[in-house]
C-alpha cells in the first residue's frame, strides 16, 4: 500500500458475521503508530444491514470504500 506522510495505510476487512469494529483494539494500535486505518462494514453485516447481498456486492462495495 502507498505510505501516508506520517506513516503506513491499512485496510483491515472483517470476516464473515463480523463487522468493522472488531478491529477496534488494532485499529487503536496502528493510529497510534501514526498510521491510516480504514476498517470498513461490508455490505451486508451489521445491524439492520440489508438481506440478499451477493460476494460481488460486498467486493464492490469494498473498492469503493478504498477508492
């Protein structure tokens, strides 16, 4: 991934069944480091989320989050 001016920029993606948040403490842990944490939903997950979304959508929905 292309570094940040004050450090590295990860994207941490969720299982199955999870959403964002479970990436909290690591999150805190990178940010602190001085690094760019984006730890997106996929589409689909989380409560209230929609029903019936495909692999594709979470893919695509993902990219978009990063682009």
């Amino acid at each position: 991934m292309a570094e940040a001016a004050t450090g590295l920029q990860f994207v941490l993606v969720h299982g199955s069944w999870h959403t964002g948040a479970g990436w909290r403490h690591v999150s805190g842990h990178l940010t602190a480091a001085g690094h760019r944490v984006l730890a997106p939903i996929l589409a689909g997950r989380g409560e209230g989320a929609a029903t019936g979304i495909s692999m594709m959508d979470m893919v695509d929905g993902l990219c978009a989050e990063v682009e």
